[in-house]
C-alpha cells in the first residue's frame, strides 16, 4: 500500500505481541469503537526491580493502529516503568519510520494506553511517577488527542 | 498473483471495443469538431453520433443530451444552472442526506451565497419517502436533485413519484443518475426528469467525459462559458476521443442491459450468500428490494475496514471501505450515517461492487481470503462478539 511505508506495513502484517497477559499486573484501554481505534494494552513488571518483562495488545483500529500499537509494546517491553512512560508518540512515529499526517492520532492512542496500563500498575501497587503526573485515563479523548483532524 | 477488482462503482475498465472506435480520434482524425473543413467536419459527426446513442439508452431526443468533462460537473451545473437562472421565482433547493459530494458540496457553497438547502431524510434501507419531500417544498423552493442509485449502498430512490411531485409544485427536477446509467433501465421521459447527470467511466468508457440531460425548455443558466459548442450551452472544444468512447459505451450498455442486470445481480446474490455462510456477525447494509446489481455493502462487526481493505490488496482484492480512517477528512459515510447505522459498525463496513468482468471464480477466491482476514483481525481486535462493543 502507497499509503504506508514498508515497517508499518511489516508491523501491520506481522505484529508483534498480539493478545492479552492473563492476570496482567496492568491493563490500560484507550479510544473506542465509535472513535474507531480502540486499543487494550497489558504488561507485566517485575514489582522489585519495575522493569517491564511483558506486553501484549489488542487493537480494534486501522493499519496505523495495530501498526502502533505493536510497535509500542515491542518498545517498552525491557525498560523500567519511568522509562517506559516517557515513550512518546513521537517516538514510536520515528520507530515506524513515519506515519501519514493524518495517522498521527493512532500513535497519540498507543502512547495513552501505555500509561493507561502503567496507571493501574501504580494504583494497584501504591507506586507514583513522576511521568504520570497529571495523567488522567478517563480523560476525555478529543482532549487527549492533539489531532485537529478526528472528528 | 492473482487481482480481483470488485470496486465497479468506483470506476470500470474501458472495454476494448470502446477504446477500438477511440484510438482514431487522438492523432488520426484529431479535427476540432467546430472547423469547417472536413476532418473537422468528421469528429463533429462522430460527436453527433455519440450523442445519439447516448440519447437512445435514455429515451431522450438527441438534442436533449449535452456532453460535460465528468458527472461531477453536470450536478454542479444542475445546481449552479438553475438556482441562477430562477433567482427571482426564490432560494430554496431540497436535497437528500444521502447524495454524492458533488452535490452535498454544491449545496454547501450554495449556502454561502444565501441561498437555503434542505437536506431529506432516508430511512434504513436507504430510501427518500416522498412525503418528506412534499413537506419540504415551500413556494421559492427552485430545484429538486435526488439520486437514482445510491452509490455506497445502492438503493434505487422512486424518481418518477418524486419528480411528480417536483412538478405538480412547478419545480424543476434533477437526477444525478451517474450509479444508476446501464444498472438500471432508464427512461427520462417516464420518469419525467427535467434534469439528470451522468458519467461515462461506470459504464466502460473512459474517464473524463459525463453528460447532462437537460429537457428541452428547462430554465438553466450557463456553468461554462465560452465558444458555442453544444449548441453554446456548454463552452470548451469537445473532447471528441473520450465522447466516442462514451458513446459507443452506451451502445453496449443498452445492446447489454438485461444481461448485465442478470449476470451480475447473480454474482453479487452467490457473493452475499457465500460471506454470510462462512463468516460470523456481518450485516448486510442497505435493501434487496431495488438495489443496484453490483452493490454489496457488508458490516463486519468488531474489526475496522482500512485494515480489511489493505488485506485484501495484499491479496490482490480491490474494495471500498466507508470506514473514517480510510478517508482523508476522518469522517465516517455519512451515507451509513443517514441510514441510521451505529458508528462503530460504519468503520467495519465494506463495498463490494461486482461488474461484467467479475467471473464466480474470483467471487470464491475473494470470500476465502476474506474469511481469514477478517478471523485475523477479529484476533487481534479488543472488541469481539463475547466482549460486545
């Protein structure tokens, strides 16, 4: 497809860390059908040294979507908690090499669910982080997403 | 590997015996239709020629029909034509929900110039009720444009009872007819359109050339201004090749008609029979009472059409999807939209369009790829059957 660049479409094709964690120690879901991305992301952490050792997804969402949203949990599996939450959009566009303007928002959703999922980590395990400070995931997602385009 | 091309409203191929009467008029007998002398003498009468047989598929005399560069350009006349020429009589123009953009946009620049749009209603099937439309008429009301087939779901509208209606009110009455031209039988005089667009690239000619019928004593100003080609309603030289095309295309159309009709209705039945046999939660969108031949426009709950659409061309498959994001604004079918179909299920919906090259084969082909696509994508979904939306 002209529309994506060929590692968002090997990341499409091929995804990685698809399915969910059984008694996931954090699960974060962002978007919604009606939106038309809805991602679920799970990890599991090592509770003594906060190193993620695991995350899957599930996305209901477009090529860019499940594009981003493997390639976000590839990018976090291995790292601490603190490092994983400042994974940004922007990077995980870098990391696929690029997304189409008008995609941008499906990385903006793969960014939230992470710290979605790491917010009820935190919650479950009396734990902050600085990098969730002032994150909200109910937050409603035309705030979150700084895409003037969906609609 | 394989292609499938299952997208005919979207655009056909130009059958070789369009493109045979095309190839001369590009170098051969290039002659500008309005010269004098005799090769230009010739592509005016192979203009003349086309326009006969573009008249003769629609029961309309042959000065009635007027050649444009696209069906787009003829609704745009249509709207821009009459609203300007019975200015006086009023404002007001009635539409439906459900139209093509060239129409819906012609609407919304219309507003900025003062001038008011109704927008009709349908209900689920996809059809205009024409007590809608009785109730919408108000004593400037100038225009009256209702499709004849949908193009996302296919729903042919009751244009006869409409355009009755239109009348009885003395408004004139146009048609953007370009889904419905050799898909379903067309008679303007019986379904007394004053005004109705077509398109000569849905019908096996090529692209660049539509057509305006326009009732002889219609009141529609100029949209094109110019020279004094076709009979100086429309300015620009001819573009004489493509109107050939046209026109030889719509000699088939109508020597084909009943056979198309047949063949691909019977194709698009075995299609919609076969997914729902062998995959789970789809929901067919639109009605089988009036629908275009080709038209199939499938729901497949849970998953997300761009994903289903890049799938399938990885496979060779080529579809349409009414989904948001595979559109540019981000917005979902407003056709599905105004049918009444929750969003969520919009993102999954899928056009198939069969036409006159589409063979069972590809058909058995297209519904295995489908059926692990969509389980593939129904695995990696976070939405499912179980989970419910």
């Amino acid at each position: 497809m002209a529309m994506y660049n060929d590692k968002v479409m090997d990341y499409f094709l091929h995804p990685h860390n698809v399915g969910e964690i059984e008694n996931a120690d954090g699960t974060g879901v962002y978007g919604s059908p009606v939106c038309g991305d809805m991602m679920q992301i799970t990890i599991s952490v090592d509770k003594d040294t906060d190193v993620i050792t695991d995350a899957k997804f599930k996305t209901f969402g477009c090529g860019s979507a499940i594009a981003s949203s493997s390639m976000a949990t590839d990018m976090i599996i291995g790292k601490t908690v603190e490092e994983a939450l400042n994974v940004s959009n922007k990077q995980i566009i870098e990391e696929l090499g690029g997304l189409p303007a008008i995609k941008i928002h499906c990385s903006v959703l793969a960014d939230h669910a992470i710290k979605s999922a790491i917010y009820d980590y935190a919650q479950k395990n009396n734990k902050t982080y600085a990098g969730l400070e002032g994150f909200d995931p109910n937050a409603d997602d035309e705030e979150q997403d700084d895409s003037p385009e969906h609609i | 590997m394989r292609q499938v091309y299952l997208d005919y409203s979207a655009t056909t191929p130009v059958k070789k015996e369009v493109l045979d009467e095309m190839l001369p008029y590009f170098s051969e007998k290039f002659g500008n239709p309005s010269s004098l002398y005799d090769i230009g003498q010739e592509a005016a009468a192979a203009v003349a020629k086309a326009r006969g047989r573009v008249a003769h598929l629609i029961n309309a005399d042959t000065n009635e029909v007027y050649f444009t560069s696209c069906g787009s350009e003829a609704d745009n006349w249509a709207f821009f034509g009459v609203t300007d020429a019975q200015s006086a009589k009023g404002k007001h123009v009635i539409t439906t929900e459900i139209e093509h953009h060239a129409i819906l946009h012609s609407g919304e620049y219309l507003s900025k110039r003062g001038i008011d749009v109704t927008y009709l209603p349908v209900d689920h099937e996809g059809r205009v009720h024409p007590e809608d439309l009785e109730k919408a008429i108000r004593p400037d009301t100038v225009l009256v444009s209702v499709m004849l087939v949908n193009n996302e779901v296919g729903t042919v509208q009751p244009i006869k009872e409409l355009a009755a209606i239109a009348h009885k009110h003395g408004i004139t009455f146009h048609s953007d007819a370009v889904q419905g031209l050799g898909n379903v039988p067309i008679d303007v005089k019986d379904m007394g359109v004053d005004l109705m667009s077509f398109s000569s690239h849905k019908i096996y000619g090529p692209k660049g050339v539509g057509a305006m019928y326009m009732k002889k004593g219609t009141r529609i100003s100029n949209y094109l201004h110019g020279g004094a080609q076709e009979s100086a309603r429309r300015a620009g030289t001819e573009n004489t090749a493509g109107i050939v095309g046209f026109g030889k295309a719509a000699e088939l159309a109508e020597q084909n008609l009943k056979s198309h009709i047949k063949n691909v209705s019977s194709l698009r039945d075995y299609f919609i029979e076969q997914v729902k046999k062998n995959i789970p939660d789809v929901i067919v969108n639109g009605t089988m009472d009036g629908r275009h031949p080709g038209n199939a426009n499938i729901t497949f709950k849970y998953i997300e059409g761009e994903s289903i659409l890049i799938l399938l061309n990885e496979k060779g498959i080529y579809i349409s999807t009414g989904s948001a994001c595979s559109s540019k604004s981000l917005a979902p079918s407003h056709v599905l939209t105004a049918l009444g179909i929750p969003v969520e299920m919009i993102h999954g919906s899928i056009r198939f369009t069969v036409g006159d090259f589409t063979t069972k084969e590809d058909l058995d082909y297209t519904i295995e790829c489908l059926t692990d696509i969509v389980k593939h994508l129904r695995e990696i979904s976070s939405v499912n059957a179980e989970k419910g939306w």
